[in-house]
C-alpha cells in the first residue's frame, strides 16, 4: 500500500510513477479526503486536550474546597461531558474518510523504481542476459505429448475428479514431482533459506496484506462459508508469517521458502495452454521470500534472483533473465527480473519464475516494521519473493529437454539421486 502521507502532502509524487504504469486515478480528490482526515484529527486532538485539563481542573478545585455538585464543578464536568460528544462525532467521521482512503489507496499499485524501463506490455521488457545452449532439432515433441507416450499424467480422468485445467500425475511423473520438490527444498535450505510449510487455506487480511485482495478476488478460490480462501501463492502466507511484528534489527534478513500446492482461476486465460502443465488451476511451487531492511533491498534483489537461476543451471535447463517494463510489472512489485526457460517442443521461451522486490508495499499493508539500532525509530521492511521453481513448469522443460530418440528422457545429475534413476521410460 502506498504511504498516505505523501497523498496528502505531495500527490506528484505518486501520480508521476503510477502514469508511468498507463495509470491516471483521481489523486486530487484523495488528496481531499486525506486533508479533511487529518483536519479531523487535529480537531480531536485538541478537544481532547482540552477534555484533559478540564478533569485535572475539575480535581483541583475539589481538592480546594469546591463542592462536588457546586456550580463551578457542574460547569465544568458539564463541559466535558459535551467534549466527549464532540469527540465521539469526530472520531466517526475520521472512521469514515479513513476507511474512504483506505479502500483508494488497496487499490493502487506499487510505484515502479526508477530502474524499471518504461513500456506499455510484454513487448516492451528486456532481455538481461541468456544462460546455456538451447536444443533446436527438428520434431522435438512437446512436454505434453511425452507424458502421453510415458504415461506420467492423465488429464481426461482429471476432468471427472475436478475439471479441465487440472492434472493427475502418475507413476514416474509423480515421482518426478515429488523428487523436484525435494531438490529444490533441500538447495535452497543449503543456502540459508529457512524451509517453512504454512497453511494452504489463508484469510482475507493476508490476501490484502500480500496484495492479492481486493484486485485479484475473482482469480481466486474461495470457500464459502468460511474467511478461508485456497492460496494462490505461498508468498500470501509468508508476507502474513510476521503480520503485526517489530522484527529485531539483528535478524534481518529472514530468509525462507516454502512448497505450497497453488490455486489460480487464471482468469482470462482460456484458450492458452490448454494442454500439459503450464497453466493449471492447481500447482506445485517452491516459493522463496525475504524480509530486509530498505538499504538491503537491491543486493536482495539480485540475490534472490540468483538463488532461483541456480536450480535452472543445476538442472541444465537453458533460461533468460527478463526485466519487466511498467506496463508488464506486477501490482505489489516495484521492480520484477522473470526468468524464462526454454522449452525446445514448443520453440519457446516461458516463465518459470517471477523475482519481484516490492519495497515496503506489502509491509505497509501487513504493518511489518523493525527496530533501526542506530536512530532507534521504527521503520517498514522491504519485502522481496522469488519461485524457485514453479515445479510443473520445471517438469515440462525436463521433459523437453531431456527427450532422447529412444523415447527416454535423460535427466540431469544432480536430479538422479532425487528421482533414483538417470532416465525416464
């Protein structure tokens, strides 16, 4: 969420970044209503101030003499009685602009660094760099049609189970998911990442806190009768892992990931990757998530975005580093790298992660702050999260990749002890 403050004190400094998103919202109005807010306060402040002196000076004269049901005394707590009043009117009209600006402000986005190249879609992003070979024979097959021919997953039968866009995994394939699910676990836990298995069903404030709600409602599952809702990334339930902390200094950063089963409508999708695993309501991914401290944050960045690129290069698998343009960047990112990995049946480049810094967006909705041991003030955390890997993605590229003329598929060595064998089929 976007500091108030700078709503109401300086709104350029807000409408410049968000027109670079292709956004124009009405700050001036806002702006208005954060005025008469903070007006209000003001107001009350100083009534109850005045509240204040008027009790002491109730005791005081009592103290001197003055009868409790005297004149003076009466005059006085009559006073305070309508002071009280004044202040009950106040405090419900702050409620309500409040609650007005708090409503606005959920729904704007992150304001982009200053780094982030401007750009309308996802034609305007930007290739950082290329890492290994990628495979380009003609007939390779894609992932989908090796899984038919080795049985690994059944979509038809899912269909009956649940509906379409929803995969069973069989044999080797579920073996093959379970073992990327370690691999990827047990990497990340060797480079300080706190493994973590949080709730699948999470509530409403840490939808808002992470910034899934109120934009994303319709893309998500909800279950009805109940302030639960299936995570659509475990990102949610880690930004919500401190909710409502003042993290010590001497911890950050906090380091974790997480493997979480993910829920996602995908809302507009139709009619894209209707087959195999790239788009599916229901998947695997490892998540990777930090908690640092605001002058951290760009090292994190690149760090985070590191720890991710490390499982594509020790599966072999060849990606690209993306930088994501305005009009591409995600609601709560202020700035986002996506790593692509080939897929050499469908001749393609897709994301398989998503590293996004977002500042102190999602701590500000979370109210996650940490102690400076220098001035000793309270500040916001920056929070940064990363997959490491989307896991089905990463099984198709094996897939691909790996597909030898045999009708095999040659996995990597660092899977085998993982997956107990050097071959699929």
């Amino acid at each position: 969420m976007l500091d108030q403050r700078l709503l109401r004190d300086d709104p350029a400094l807000i409408a410049a970044p968000l027109a670079r998103r292709g956004l124009s919202p009405d700050l001036a109005s806002l702006q208005q209503i954060a005025l008469q807010q903070r007006d209000l306060q003001e107001q009350r402040s100083g009534l109850q101030a005045e509240g204040n002196r008027i009790g002491k000076e109730v005791g005081q004269q009592i103290k001197a003499g003055a009868a409790a049901g005297g004149p003076e005394v009466k005059a006085l707590r009559e006073r305070g009685n309508a002071i009280k009043q004044d202040v009950a009117a106040l405090e419900e009209r702050e409620k309500d602009l409040q609650q007005q600006l708090q409503e606005a402000l959920l729904a704007l986005p992150n304001l982009p660094a200053a780094a982030v190249p401007d750009g309308t879609s996802e034609a305007d992003n930007v290739e950082v760099k290329r890492w290994g070979n990628p495979r380009q024979e003609s007939g390779l097959l894609e992932h989908w049609q090796i899984a038919e021919q080795l049985g690994l997953f059944d979509t038809e039968r899912s269909v009956r189970i649940a509906q379409s866009r929803f995969v069973t995994l069989l044999g080797q394939g579920a073996r093959l998911e379970r073992a990327l699910i370690s691999f990827m676990l047990d990497r990340h836990g060797s480079r300080g990442y706190t493994e973590v298995m949080p709730p699948i069903l999470v509530n409403s404030a840490s939808l808002t806190a992470s910034g899934q709600l109120p934009k994303f409602a319709e893309e998500s599952f909800r279950c009805s009768g109940d302030d639960l809702w299936l995570t659509p990334t475990a990102e949610v339930p880690l930004t919500s892992l401190h909710r409502d902390e003042v993290i010590p200094a001497e911890q950050l950063p906090l380091k974790y990931c997480a493997y979480t089963p993910c829920f996602r409508r995908e809302a507009g999708s139709y009619g894209r990757d209707t087959r195999g695993l790239i788009r599916l309501h229901q998947f695997n991914k490892v998540e990777l998530y930090w908690f640092t401290r605001p002058d951290h944050s760009a090292e994190a960045h690149e760090q985070i975005t590191s720890d991710a690129e490390a499982i594509l290069e020790a599966l072999e698998l060849p990606y690209r580093r993306i930088e994501l343009c305005t009009g591409d960047l995600g609601f709560s990112a202020a700035r986002t790298f996506d790593l692509e990995v080939w897929l050499p049946g469908a001749g393609a480049y897709r994301e398989i992660s998503s590293c996004s810094v977002c500042g102190d967006f999602q701590a500000r909705r979370a109210s996650i702050r940490f102690k400076d041991p220098d001035t000793k003030s309270t500040q916001l955390v920056h929070t940064l999260n990363g997959s490491g890997l989307a896991v089905g993605r990463t099984m198709a590229a094996l897939l691909e990749n790996g597909q030898q003329a045999d009708g095999t598929v040659r996995l990597p060595k660092a899977l085998v002890p993982y997956f107990g064998a050097e071959r699929i089929g």
